[in-house]
C-alpha cells in the first residue's frame, strides 16, 4: 500500500528534524570499477556535493565480539553506523569519505528506498 502524501510528507519533515539534531556534513568520494587484462582496480571520482547526514553508531550493535571482527593478524576494530540522509541524497555503494580525525568510511550496504529517507551503512576498519 503506498503512503499518502500528507504521510509522506509528514515522514520527511521528521526525518529532517533527527538529521538537525545531529548533523554532518559529508562529500561522498564514488568510486568506479576499471576492468583491465589484469584484473580490476577502483577508482576514485570527483567527490559529490557535500550533503548533510546524520550519522548513527551501531558499532556495538552486532555480533558475538561487538565492534571486533578478526583478522589474521588477530583482532581488528570494525566500526558500523547507519547514514542517514534526506530522501534524495545521493549516496551509491563503495562511496566513501574520510572524516575529521583522519578515520576513512565506506558505504558498505544500501537500505531499500522509503521514499522519505536514504539509509546506508558504513563501515570504517582500524
């Protein structure tokens, strides 16, 4: 059943107002998959706008060692939050960006479109 559009508009003006609340300003960097004899490499494009998101840690959210995955060099930090933006944010899968402190974010999943918010998951390892 689709959402009215006093619904809809309703959800959007909500989700601005949880953005407000905490907001950060991210230009996602896409990326493009360049095939060659040899195998394939990413690169890098031209970052996007900046856009402004809410960011929502969900590092302790998951698994059996939260925020931990291992590696074979023994346990290494995983860090996983959802994005949130507006309903016409543009965020593509692989993006990425590098925040204030240094740390590099991936967008490693996108959520299915609500049609008043675009919701992506990012992760960030180190």
């Amino acid at each position: 059943m689709a959402m009215s559009n006093i619904e809809l508009k309703a959800q959007r003006a909500q989700t601005a107002a949880f953005i407000d609340a905490n907001p950060s300003s991210i230009a996602l960097i896409p990326k493009r998959e360049v095939r060659s004899g040899t195998g394939s490499t990413w690169e890098a494009l031209p970052p996007r706008a900046a856009q402004i998101f809410r960011i929502i840690d969900n590092s302790a959210a998951t698994g059996p060692t939260p925020g931990t995955m291992i590696a074979a060099d023994g346990a290494q930090r995983v860090v996983k939050c959802a994005l949130i933006g507006q309903h016409d944010a543009e965020v593509g899968l692989w993006d990425s960006w590098v925040d204030s402190d240094g740390v590099k974010w991936e967008v490693a999943e996108l959520m299915p479109r609500n049609g008043y918010s675009r919701r992506a998951m990012v992760v960030s390892y180190g």
